[in-house]
C-alpha cells in the first residue's frame, strides 16, 4: 500500500465550476449520470486529467458532448482534455445493496444513504475526490422512494423524482443522498437576520416519538452559534437523518446531517441521561461544522485537526454552557486520558496533524479530535479571550470559501495578537504527551515553582524541541485561602522556574488548573497535601484531579506493594460524599476510581509490567473498602438525590441520578443487590434501570434482570445494544470472554451492524481484564471476528484494532498471545489497506 505524505501536496490540475448529478436509484444497479464544468486550476503545473473512482462500472463518458474513452484503473480514469474549461459527462453502474463497507451510496434497512468522508464519493462517481476541490452541486433523484433527500435546498419534486441545489461551494466529502420511507419532525428557527429555515430530523417510522430532544438540541446550537460565534445558518432547510448502520457517529454533509441512530434518538425510556448528553453533544458539534468544517474546509486531509479540533472546542464550549463547566471539563479530560494518552503513549502515536498516512479513515483519532480541542484551549488561553473572539472573526472573514490550513489557522492569531506562534505549532507537528515535572522551594516569602518539561519518543519522532505549555497556577494557604488567584505562567523552555513574592508562609501549590495543557504532572507530594486540595481548591477541576490523585496513588500502593487501602483516602472521599455545598455530579465523579488502564500506564511508566487482573482486583477491593467506609453515608445520600419530579435529562436532575447511582454501585456491594433490585423492579426511566440492572450484574445477581430486560426491550435496537455490551461490561472478568463468544451466537447478534458489533466486541476490548486475559482468549476472540469483519466492513474493523495498542505493556506470556494475534490477522489474505495499516503500526 502507498503511503501520502503532507509534503508532497500540490494543488489540484483541474477546479470544478458545477456539479449536476442525476441519480436512477434501484438497489442493485443505481445509475450516476454527471454533468462536470471543470476548468485548468492556474496555481497548477501539472495538467493531467484526473479523476477518482473505484468499483465503478463505467457505461459512458463525454467531453463537451463528444464519446471519450478515458484509461481506467482500479483507483480512477485519465482522459485527453482540451484546453480551457470543458464539459465532463459520465454515467456509471453501482451496487449499493452490496455495499456492506458502508462508504460511498449504501442501503440500511431498505433505506438509500451516503458517507463521503473522507474518501468515499470517489464510490459514486468519477471526480476529483479531494477537499481543495469545492464546487456548487444540483442533484436530482428519480426513484419510488417517499422521501428523495440532498445537499441544500429543494427546487422541485414530482412523482418519483426530487431535485436539490447547493448554492454553497463545497468538496465531495459533504455529499449526501438518502432515500426511503422515512417520516419527520419538522420544526422551524428563525436566524439573526430573519432567515427562515425549515428543520427536519428524518427517522423510520415508529421512530417518530424520539426525535424531540435532538429537535431541541439543534435550536439551541444554532442560537449558540448566532450568540457566542456570530454565525449564522445559511440555508432554507436543515435535514438531519437517522440511520442504523453507520460507522462512527454523524457526519456533516452541508445542510444534510446523517446521523447514526444511536446518536439522535431518545427517549427517557429508553436513553440514559448519559446519551441524551451525548446527542446533545454530537447535534450540536455536526451542526458546528456548518462554519467550521463545511464554509471553511481543509485544503488536504492532513489539516483534519483545522475542522475538527475546532469544531470539538466549540462543541464543548456549547455544552459548558448548556450544562455545568467544571463537570464537563472533568468528563472531558477522563476521556482524553482514557483514550487520547493512552494513543499518545503507545505504538499508534502521531502528531495532531499527521505528516503521512496509508488511510485517511485511520486518523480520525482522539489525537486529531480531542488533543486538536485541547490545542484550541491552550491558544485561547495564551492570546485570552477577546484575542480569541477577534481571530476567529478573522478566520471566518478571510477564509470563507476556503480550503485552509494549520498555517492559515495560526496566522490569524498571529495577525491579531503580534505574536509569533513558530513554538506553539510544534504542538501540531510533534506527538507525544509532554511530561511536566514540578518541584517548588520556599525562603525569605518568596516561592518558587520549577518545573522541566520532557517529551518521550513516539514513532519516527525520537527527539522533541520543548513547547510552549500554558500552566494555570494557584496558591493556597495552610490555612485554605487562596492566596495567589489562577495566573497562567507561559513555559517556553526545557527548564524553567517561575516566583511569587510577598508570601507569609509557605502555600500548597494548585498546579495545572482546569487542566490548561494536555499533559502528565509528575511531582512527589504527599497524600496529606493532596487531600488538602480536595478539601479547599477554589479550582474545581483540581479539586476533583486531587482526589483521583489519591485514588491512583491508592491504587498502584495496592498492585505494586499489596499495600492496604489508605485511610486517609477513605475519609477524605467519606467527607467530600457528605459535603452538600458540592454539585451532586461533582460529587459522583469524585467518588470514581482512575480507570484499569491508567493504572497499567503508570505502572509501566514506573517500568513495572502489569497485571490487568490484579489491577481489576484492586479495584473491587477499593470500591468495598470505601462502601465499608461510608456505609453509615450511602443510605442517606442514595434516599437524598432520588428524583420524584417528571424525567428531565438536564444537568441537574442527571447529577442528581447520577450520585444516587454511585451511591447505589457501592451499596450493592454490602445489600448484595437489595436495593438494585427494588430500583430495577420500580424505574421508569433508562438511566435507572440500566444503573441498576448494572449493579445486580456486578454482584453476580443479575439472572433475572437480563432476562426481563430482553423480554421488555427485544423490539428496540438500541436497547439492545446495551443488552449486549452490558452483559461483557459487568461480567467477571474470568468469564466474560466467553459471555461475549456466547452472545456472538445470540440470534440478536448482527455483526454486520457497526453498533451490535461495537456493543459486543467492543465491549469486550474496553475490558482490560477480560480482554488480557492471561490464557489470550481475549485477544484470540477478537482476532477471530476482526479477521472475519475485515472484508465485510474494513473501516470497523480497523477501528477496533485499538483494542491492541497497549499489548507491549503486558508480561511476555500476554505479549506472545497478542503477537500471534495480531499476526494471525496480519496474515490474513486480502486483508484491507485500512486494517493492514493498524495492524502493522501496532505491530511496530
Ligand atoms: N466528520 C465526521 C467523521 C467522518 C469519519 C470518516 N471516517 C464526523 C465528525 O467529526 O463530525
Ligand atoms: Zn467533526
């Protein structure tokens, strides 16, 4: 497989001036006719006529009305053009009732959809499949189907065909076609300037009920965009589509959101308040990239991190404001670790924007997506806010209509602000999670905070230049005040110290406040200390970083020394439960531990090789030694947060839920599911029936629920899904392997659907003690359906060799049984481009 390299750039031969496509829809042989104006891009030398397509059937193509018979490969066609603009036609045969990879025109449930991005138009028809190529495009749809829907506005329809204009110059990748019976919730905004717009979300019918709150979500975020972005939307219609099968998330086509079911459909029988946060979310990012991804898009898919860095900052902005600040900062940075450190950290390392790639839908990964967002937060953070606010006016004023870049990006902050950012790209240009150890030193009232930075090699990088880091500084008293508010010192060296004069005594230093760069604080402190910040930080992200702090120390004391749990933790988390001046939500999360796989990255960073199933075991020794702890405390506060007004999924009734659920997790642990049995048998919303059908799985009392819980909700897909995973999820970790091999065999267990699949493999990958299993039957499970997905749906399948990345961390018993693994994939014939890629970089 070829490998694309960001140097190797050059602009396109050829730019295209309109698009007309028509499209004769049947399952098996859809018919593309095109009608292409291209014209000889000046900026380009090279000339040649170029166009993508694969597993094309051509039947036809013409220049200027004339039969031309272009060169055709498996990745495309060349053809003599005449000089100057000219017309291209072409008509040609698809398959989309075959098209299982879920890439280009495909068919879920009877029902036609699309996804482009990032290179799948190039499965439609022949064209330059590239984003500095943006042109206006007119579709029309001839089929039986109901509803015949594309980019843009609508311009007519009649019997058995629809037709769509796109005024807006846009590249193929936000394409979109869907045709079905499908049934809508209409709604309306209007927009600052009195801009009517007509608001759809599309679903099968049966579905109707569940599209409110995703109805609500997009009024909102168009208003927060008019308010705190000044954009407006800029089309008479907004359509957004729910599909079953679909292989991320939701994509942004220009005035057409797909989304995936999961990620817009809710009710309160059937979401938990966690997916109701996460549609609003997702809603809202999609619509998001109307101005930061679709009026302005990346000149090449290396600059993906322009569009969606961006546009994950914004999103969480949105949803700061929409919910509470410090919760969503604190959720956000468990999943940065979670996911993007632990890539960072590993063999599938690159840079935010990467310097090569074999396939692009390999790098739609939590490095572009979160630490892109986080390179959000640290510039505004450097240039404040209203620098901020002045160089997207800027960004948006000069590029719109543009294919940017990284370098575009940054110059506006460099014109509006004099500042020269040449350090700052590094954070784009260098993979890797920067190390940032401190150490302080107090005399004379003066303190000082020395801190070294130091970035470990990742591949093909062995040697960092330092980077200029944002770090967010208190101080505190002994006595609990404040004594220096949040000031942000700017590291721009290896080694670097900062003061702070006029002091009485010595303070507890408050570093790296609301996490303002995305790195790893290494510093001795002592528990006592740390139990003083998640007593008095005014920062309410340290506060709770204190406490997982704690927990971690715990943690590793226990795995490493078989030391007992420290009490002073038990009672520092015991008071922090019990403080009712703390939001609930803050509370629930405070009260969690660091996750299975932090803990093995620290012990490895330690240079100690984990063990995934003492880890697991610490870990439920913890939990019942804290639920001993506060067992006078948990009856109290489950009793005190339960809800008795009508179900709401807004931050307070969900924090709410969300402590009487943690709570009910630990009471479990000394009712033995009493309690989690009372509240599966009485909920009448999802989020308390899964917590606490979750908790009786947990304590090996669960039989009965599943069983119920299936019967209750076998005719809804989505429930489903949870039925699966959670099955895995809460299984001992003995066991699960064959708990998941024995749901593969399940009636329900559609493993062409990228959800089912994902709730049950998936599941099982998010498990590190199951998935490590010593024996390898974790790795061998996996293997075995990644191996058998690969030629069905390359684009999944390579997604979930994550699973894999952390495999040199563990013994070598475990690291033989991943190795044949992974090989055995590997060696697999026919294996995708895309798997092939994951696999040999974790390979390494
Ligand atoms: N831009 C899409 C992701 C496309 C993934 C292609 N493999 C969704 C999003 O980030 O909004
Ligand atoms: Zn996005």
């Amino acid at each position: 497989p070829q490998t694309i390299y960001l140097a190797d750039y050059t602009p396109p031969a050829f730019l295209v001036e309109q698009v007309g496509l028509t499209f004769r829809l049947d399952p098996g042989k859809t018919r593309v006719i095109s009608k292409i104006e291209f014209k000889p891009n000046p900026d380009s030398q090279s000339g040649e006529f170029f166009l993508h397509g694969e597993n094309l059937t051509l039947i036809r193509a013409a220049i200027n009305g004339q039969e031309v018979t272009p060169e055709v490969t498996d990745q495309g066609l060349t053809c003599d053009v005449p000089d100057g603009p000219f017309t291209w036609e072409s008509e040609v045969e698809i398959d989309p009732a075959a098209n299982t990879a879920l890439e280009g025109l495909y068919m879920s449930n009877g029902m036609y959809c699309t996804q482009c991005e990032a290179e799948g138009f190039r499965k439609i028809t022949y064209y330059p499949d590239r984003p500095d190529v943006m042109a206006p495009f007119t579709v029309r749809i001839e089929g039986p189907e109901k509803v015949m829907l594309s980019n843009g506005n609508p311009t007519g329809q009649g019997d058995g065909w629809a037709e769509w204009h796109d005024p807006w110059p846009k590249p193929a990748y936000l394409f979109a076609l869907v045709a079905g019976d499908l049934v809508n919730h209409p709604d309306r905004f209007t927009t600052k300037s009195g801009r009517e717009v007509a608001l759809n979300i599309w679903v099968r019918p049966g579905d109707e009920d569940k599209c409110a709150f995703g109805m609500e979500a997009l009024k909102k975020s168009m208003k927060w965009d008019e308010d705190v972005y000044g954009r407006e939307y800029d089309l008479d219609v907004f359509n957004i589509v729910a599909v079953d099968d679909f292989n991320m998330g939701a994509m942004e086509n220009k005035g057409l959101n797909i989304f995936n079911s999961s990620c817009v459909l809710a009710s309160p029988e059937t979401s938990t308040d966690m997916n109701f946060e996460r549609i609003e979310a997702i809603i809202a990012h999609e619509y998001f990239h109307n101005w930061t991804g679709n009026r302005i898009t990346c000149r090449d898919w290396f600059q993906l991190c322009l569009k969606e860095g961006l546009t994950v900052f914004r999103d969480a902005q949105f949803t700061a404001d929409m919910r509470s600040a410090p919760v969503k900062r604190i959720s956000d940075v468990i999943a940065l670790r979670g996911r993007q450190f632990r890539e960072d950290n590993g063999p599938l390392a690159h840079p935010v924007r990467p310097d090569s790639f074999v396939e692009i839908n390999n790098f739609y990964t939590a490095t572009v997506y979160e630490k892109g967002a986080e390179l959000i937060g640290m510039l505004k953070r450097l240039v404040g806010d209203d620098a901020y606010a002045k160089a997207l006016d800027l960004y948006f004023d000069r590029h719109d209509g543009d294919a940017a870049t990284i370098e575009d990006w940054l110059k506006v902050f460099e014109d509006t602000t004099g500042r020269d950012l040449g350090q700052f790209k590094l954070w784009y240009e260098q993979a890797g999670t920067p190390r940032l150890s401190v150490t302080d030193d107090f005399k004379d009232g003066t303190y000082t905070l020395y801190f070294k930075q130091e970035t470990p090699p990742t591949p093909g990088q062995p040697d960092k230049a330092p980077r200029v880091i944002p770090i967010a500084v208190g101080l505190l008293n002994p006595n609990g005040d404040e004594v220096v508010p949040t000031t942000v010192l700017e590291m721009t060296e290896a080694e670097q110290s900062f003061t702070f004069d006029g002091l009485s005594s010595r303070p507890v230093p408050s570093i790296l406040r609301d996490f303002s760069a995305p790195v790893i604080v290494q510093r001795d402190t002592t528990n006592k200390e740390r139990a003083f910040l998640l007593a008095h930080d005014t920062d309410p992200f340290n506060k709770w970083e204190a406490g997982r702090d704690l927990a971690r120390d715990v943690l590793i004391r226990m795995v490493r020394d078989g030391a007992a749990p420290d009490s002073g933790y038990l009672q520092a988390m015991h008071a922090m439960l019990r403080d009712d001046t703390l939001d609930p939500a803050f509370r629930a999360l405070a009260v969690g531990l660091p996750s299975q796989d932090d803990i093995a990255q620290r012990l490895h960073d330690e240079g100690a090789t984990p063990d995934p199933q003492a880890i697991w075991e610490a870990g439920e020794t913890l939990r019942q030694t804290l639920a001993q702890e506060m067992q006078d405390t948990l009856p109290r506060i489950y009793a005190q947060f339960q809800v008795t007004d009508p179900y709401r999924p807004d931050a307070e009734q969900s924090g709410s839920r969300s402590l009487a659920n943690a709570t009910l997790a630990l009471l479990t642990r000394l009712d033995g599911g009493a309690q989690a049995q009372r509240q599966y048998d009485s909920a009448d919303n999802m989020t308390q029936q899964l917590a606490a059908w979750g908790c009786l799985l947990q304590a090996g009392k669960g039989d009965a629920a599943t069983a119920a819980f299936y019967d209750q909700w076998r005719h809804d897909r989505l429930v489903v899904d949870k039925w699966f995973s959670l099955q895995i999820v809460h299984d001992d970790p003995a066991t699960a392997v064959e708990t998941c091999a024995a749901l593969t065999n399940h009636a329900d267990f559609n493993w062409k659907n990228p959800n089912r699949f994902r709730a049950t493999l998936g599941a099982l990958a998010m498990s590190p003690a199951a998935f490590h299993r010593a024996d390898g039957a974790g790795y061998a499970l996996l293997a075995d359906w990644l191996i058998r997905l690969d030629p069905v749906n390359p684009q999944t399948t390579a997604r979930m060799c994550t699973a894999f990345e952390t495999w040199s961390r563990y013994d070598n018993a475990r690291q033989a049984h991943a190795r044949a693994a992974l090989e055995r994939i590997l060696a697999t014939p026919g294996l995708s481009r895309d798997t092939n890629e994951m696999v040999a970089r974790i390979l390494g």
